[in-house]
C-alpha cells in the first residue's frame, strides 16, 4: 500500500519537476512498501543511495532554474536542499555502521519533509519561474 500518492497539490505547474517528484514519491513507496512486507532492512541502502543521487540531481536542476531566472529565495531554497541532502546522508552513513535501521521515524521523515518541501517551499517557485516561461 502507498505512502504516498501523487495529487495534483504537489504540482508546481513545471512538467520536468513534477516528474522529478513523482520519482520521488516512487522510492518513498519502495522503501514502505519493503519494509510492511519486512524486507526494509535488504532495501534500505540502495533506496538510500538512489536517494542520495536524487537528491544531487533533482536539486541541481531546481538550483539551475533558480540561477538562469533570478529567483528572490533561491540561497534560501539552496540551503533546505542542502540540509535534505546532509541528512540522507547521515543516514546512509547510520545504516552502513549498523547504528540504524529502516523505522517509522525515518519513514515519517521522507513523508513529512516531501509534504512539507513540496507544499511550503517548492511551491514558492512554481508561480516565479512560470512567470519567467517556465512550464
């Protein structure tokens, strides 16, 4: 069963970043759904890892928007991203040292920092950029 379903709520009217968070969404659900079927542990760290990667990649085509069209928030935009990121890693490291292990609380994190960085920070932009011609 999903976490997490993509609602039109979550669009930020940009096709290529709704997309991005669409995959986003996708590997929260993996990691749920493995770990309600009790393989979480066997799944954990290549999530993790494919997280990591999207993290660097999702975030630096967002940074890029913010750069070419000016966008007013973008240092502090920078730095949630900054944060996300240093925190999947963290974790990724707790769960290479054997000091963590998929629970609900990292699984309420990705839901809540998604909901959240979606819906109060990314949707900042979507009006700004699209304004720019951004679609």
């Amino acid at each position: 069963m999903a976490l997490l379903t993509w609602q039109d709520k979550y669009s930020v009217g940009i096709q290529q970043i709704d997309d991005q968070h669409k995959q986003l969404i996708n590997m929260i659900n993996e990691l749920n759904d493995a770990m309600l079927a009790g393989k979480g542990k066997e799944v954990l760290l290549p999530v993790l890892n494919k997280l990591a990667g999207y993290c660097v990649s999702h975030f630096a085509v967002e940074e890029k928007l913010f750069d070419t069209h000016a966008y007013p928030e973008t240092a502090d935009h920078k730095e949630k991203h900054n944060k996300m990121t240093a925190k999947v890693k963290a974790l990724i490291g707790e769960v290479q040292n054997g000091k963590s292990t998929i629970s609900i609380e990292v699984m309420s994190f990705l839901k809540n920092w998604l909901d959240k960085h979606i819906m109060e920070t990314d949707k900042k932009y979507g009006p700004y950029l699209n304004s720019k011609g951004v679609k």
